[in-house]
C-alpha cells in the first residue's frame, strides 16, 4: 500500500541549503485520496498475485506448497498517515482475510505424493514505515524503515493424494507456514519499496527545453513532513546546456499558504521565469528585427523615410525614399514581479533604425531608449489558464542620432497606438486561454491559483485512473 501511495504522489512527485523556487505539498487529503485509489488498485491486482513457494519439513516428511494464488480477499481499507518520526509515511492494515488455492507435494524417502489445497488466513495485520529523503542527484528516495506482518489464524485443507493421511499433520506446521505468510509479505513490501527507489533514481529531474536551455527540477534537500502535509522543494532554474552558471540573483524564500482543503498545492516563484528571462537575455535571443512589411497597411506609420518625414523632418531630406528597419532588443535583462493579485513586467528596450540603401546595405539612423510598464492578472477556469495584460506606462528617448536631434514625444504617441493594438491582440489571446497540462494517469479538478507577494500559488484536487495495464 505504501509504495502505491508515494507514487501517486509523484503522478502529481521547506527545505535546508538553497532556496526553492519550485514547491509542491500533498496535503493529507490528497494523502487519504491516494489510499483510497491504491487499496483498490491492490484489491484488482492481488487476484493476479502468485505467491512464494512454501516448503518445510514434518518429522521426516517434507512438504512444498507451490503455484500458490489469491482466490478470494477481504481487505479493508487501510489507515495512512504523515509519520514525522522519520520524515516518511506509515501505513497499516487491520483484519485482512486471503482465501488461497495451490498444489501440494510430500516426499518421504522415495515415496512422493500430491494434490491440490485451499488455506484461508484469517486476521492479518501489517504496518510499513517508508522514509523520504534525497539523493546527492537530487532525487526523491525511499527507504524502508519498518515492516510487520502478524496472521491470526490459518486454515488448510488438502486434497487428492494421500491427503487423508497429511491432514492431520496440519496443526505440526500451521505456526510454519503463518512465519513463511508473514515473512514474505515484508518481503514483498521491501521490494515493492526497493522497485518504487530504482524508478525514482531513474527519473529526470532537468528537462530540455528547445534546443539551449534544460529546467532544473531537482530537490533542494529533503522532503520536510509534519502531522498534516509534506512538502518537496526543488530547484526550479532555467540553465543555458553549454554553461551551467547562475543568474546575478538568488531564489528568495517563501511560504506556501495552508490549503488543507485540497489535496494538492504548488508555488512557483518569480525567480523561476526570471531565471528563463536571464537565460533568453544572455543568449541575445530578446530581440527582433521589424520591416516595413511586418507593419499592417492600415497602421499611419511605416518604414521609409519619406512615411518619417512628419516625425523626424531631416529623414527624408538626407535619405530619401528608401526602406527602414527596426532593430527592437532588450538593453536591460526584464524582469517580472509577483505582488499580492498582481504579475508586473518592466522592460527597458532599445530601438535601431537602419535606412536601406540601394545596394542593400544598411545606414544607422538614430537609437532610442524605449521604457515599459505592464502589468496582468492571471486565473485558472475549468482546464484552461487565462490572463490579461495592461500598458502601465511607455516612454521613448533619444539615444543617440546621426540624423541630428529630433522630438520623440509624437513617435511616443504613435508607438502606444501601436502597443495597445498589441496588447488587444495579446488579451484576445489569453482570455481563450491555454490548456492546463494532462498526466497520463492523474488530472486536476477545482484548481485554483492566486497571486502572493513573489510567487504564485496553485491548489487543486486530483482525479488519479490508475490500470494494470496503464500504471505499474
């Protein structure tokens, strides 16, 4: 039970050291909800379980109970909690009854015989302890801490055979075959443990994104579990793939609100897109060249010189009727903000106008120093996240020119035209919304986000589908 439950978790998978921008907590209702999912996703798979075999020996009998399966099994839910004792869960069933069927062979000297039995074991208690933590890789880890399995009574019957004359032998080693039952249940916890570890070190935690840049989803340090959820830090950086360094600043802390109301709750911080923004700045990928072709016709504005001409009178005078480009960039690494209901973005740009000759090659204009304030909101509904934006503020300076000075106050006025067409492109866009990301096995329900003073927080429940087919 106890495997199953760490990995429903992970279907969704603070801390010491560095600072996590990335949090996920499984409150304990999400914790209940996996085990209400995995006692019955054991309840299906116990009737395809073949048991050990069970052999021993009887005065000078000796005795092999073999293709041994589950016929038929009570299982009452389990009980599954938070176990702060060793940062890990503990898990216990009560009252479990397991009616099997199997073959049955004696050998006495050269004297062998077979047949078939059925054993029912009636009150079986087992209580597993599994401790979280992590690897030098930054995986999750399991451990197993504690297993125990206790059977009440068992009752075997054989058939065929010389069965008449083994039967009564029954009460010699019924205490036997209880050890064996018991021992190989914590066997089988402890492996399942073991298997659930090697799937976990083989996980990734960095992702490529596109072909420069891998996400960094590795813990931070350990698991940090109390009485009522746990909480898993991880990294939550965007790294260049050629060069590993860090951005000039640090993941601050932050403190996920208390959600027991839902099963899940994952915080990510501003810290996080702005590491992708660093990433995008350093690699001069923040830009983009702008032709009079890319300007739509009814727009009052386009690039040549003799269309400048009322914005910067000399334009056309020293270059007339020739094309324009615009080199638009970032002179400044952007940078969002979370505030309390609130996502603000503040990009410092530049802009390069080039004339192009007739030759192709191109003439510098002039360069001015473009400053804008944005700010949105974002919000979940149904399975889509959606948004809007606002133009806060945009100012245009000049840099520098080689056309001589000129005023920018009335090509400030067209280029907010320009934004706010932009930004009504932009809106229409994000009030459709994006659809939120499916796992193969599990999706969110009732989620909700909000916007706190430096991170974002999601809540939601989860709807887990797990198959034999689909989920092992």
């Amino acid at each position: 039970m106890l495997p199953l439950v760490v990995a429903v978790l992970m279907l969704v998978s603070t801390t010491c050291g560095e600072n996590p921008a990335v949090q996920v907590v499984l409150n304990n209702k999400g914790l209940q909800y996996g085990k209400h999912v995995g006692a019955g996703w054991i309840q299906d798979r116990l009737k395809l379980i073949s048991l050990p075999e069970i052999s021993g020996k009887v005065l000078d009998v000796h005795y092999a109970l073999s293709g041994i399966s589950i016929t038929q099994c009570d299982f009452p839910e389990p009980s599954v909690e938070f176990y702060q004792n060793i940062t890990g869960f503990k898990t216990s069933a009560s009252g479990l009854s397991v009616a099997l069927a199997g073959e049955w062979t004696t050998r006495l000297g050269v004297i062998h015989d077979g047949g078939s039995f059925t054993m029912a074991i009636f009150s079986l208690d087992v209580t597993s302890a599994v401790e979280m933590g992590k690897d030098a890789d930054g995986h999750l880890s399991v451990t197993s801490q504690h297993c125990d399995a206790r059977v009440g009574d068992v009752d075997v019957q054989f058939r065929g055979g010389a069965s008449w004359i083994f039967q009564p032998f029954v009460k010699y080693f019924k205490g036997r075959i209880e050890g064996e039952i018991e021992s190989s249940l914590c066997s089988y916890v402890e492996g399942s443990i073991a298997n659930l570890e090697s799937h976990l070190q083989a996980m990734n935690v960095s992702f490529e994104v596109g072909q420069d840049f891998t996400f960094d989803l590795s813990l931070t340090g350990a698991p940090v579990i109390d009485a009522s959820s746990m909480n898993l830090g991880l990294k939550g950086e965007f790294y260049d793939i050629k060069s590993h360094t860090e951005p000039p600043f640090v993941s601050k802390p932050f403190t996920m609100p208390q959600q027991p109301g839902y099963m899940l709750s994952a915080g990510l911080s501003e810290f996080t897109l702005n590491s992708y923004l660093y990433r995008l700045f350093s690699a001069g990928l923040l830009q983009v060249l702008i032709t009079d072709s890319m300007i739509p016709p009814s727009f009052p504005l386009h690039l040549n010189t003799s269309s400048m001409g009322p914005y910067i009178p000399q334009l056309p005078k020293l270059f007339p009727d020739l094309l324009m480009t615009l080199l638009v960039y970032a002179g400044e690494m952007p940078m969002f903000s979370f505030q309390p209901g609130v996502v603000k973005l503040d990009f410092q740009g530049a802009v390069k106008a080039f004339a192009i000759q007739p030759n192709g090659t191109q003439t510098p204009l002039f360069k001015l120093n473009a400053d804008l304030q944005s700010s949105g909101k974002v919000w979940i509904d149904g399975d889509r996240l959606k948004g809007s934006m606002t133009m806060d503020n945009f100012t245009l300076t000049l840099a520098s020119s080689e056309v001589g000075t000129f005023q920018t106050v009335p090509l400030e006025k067209l280029t907010k035209t320009g934004l706010k067409l932009g930004f009504a492109k932009l809106n229409t866009e994000l009030a459709n919304g994006f659809v939120l990301p499916r796992m193969k096995h599990a999706e969110l329900v009732n989620t909700v986000l909000g916007v706190e003073e430096g991170f974002i927080a999601i809540s939601s429940d989860a709807k887990v589908s797990l198959t034999d087919r689909g989920f092992n």
